[in-house]
C-alpha cells in the first residue's frame, strides 16, 4: 500500500464522516467549535498547524521523489488544508470572527452546509483513491 492510498483513504473518511460526528451524532458541536476556536487562540493550534503543514510538505516531498501516477491530485487537494493552517497561523483574529460569524448567523447552518460539502469531497476523495491506487 503506498502512501497516497493512505493519504486518500484517512484523509477521504475524516472529510466524508465529518457531518456525521460534527451534526448526526447527539452533542453540542456549536459550542464546541466556538470552543474550539476561541477569541484568544488555543495554545494547542499553533504546534498542530505547523504539523499539518510538514505533512502537507512531506506529501509534496513524496510526490516528487515517487513515480506514483496520479499523485499530483491528491497533493494538490491535500494542500488546500494549508490554507487553513496558514490562516490559524498568521490571522487568527479574522478566522475567529469569521466562525463566530458562521455560528450566530441563522443557527449556524453556514457551518452544516460547508461540512455537508466537506463530507461529499471526502466521499469523492475515497472514490478517487480507490479507483487510481
């Protein structure tokens, strides 16, 4: 199993599975996202930024140094999670406003909708994966 069969697979379930644990299952996922990404920025999100940024550079890594077909794709998609790295790194303050935002605006039904889209990328991101790898 090579690496972006991994990659595709973890990746594609945490994404597909993420309206189910964040709205099916029964707890209050509103008030841990506003927990979650508080006023003041958790101690805990800047080393775990940094480390979704070095997997995303070790997957770029890979990509380069492999002769995996198609893995080009799932760097790329992978990569879009860096902006949001970026973003918890470097203005905090606009993301949390943003989220607190999402949450008071018509029940945080911004937030369901962007996880629903987050769950069908996930399903195609396994779909892809098991159909190339």
């Amino acid at each position: 199993m090579n690496y972006f069969t991994v990659l595709g697979v973890a990746f594609g379930l945490a994404a597909a599975l993420k309206p189910l644990y964040m709205h099916v299952l029964p707890w209050d996922e509103q008030a841990f996202i506003a927990k979650t990404y508080a006023r003041e920025r958790p101690r805990w999100l800047v080393p775990v930024a940094i480390l979704g940024l070095g997997l995303v550079a070790l997957t770029w890594y890979v990509h380069f140094t492999t002769a995996v077909p198609y893995s080009w794709v799932l760097a790329l998609v992978f990569s879009l999670t860096a902006l949001k790295g970026i973003v918890l790194l470097f203005d905090y303050e606009r993301f949390q406003a943003w989220v607190a935002g999402l949450l008071r605006k018509d029940r945080g039904r911004g937030v369901v909708l962007i996880d629903v889209a987050t769950g069908i990328v996930g399903v195609a991101i396994i779909a892809f994966t098991l159909l190339v790898y």
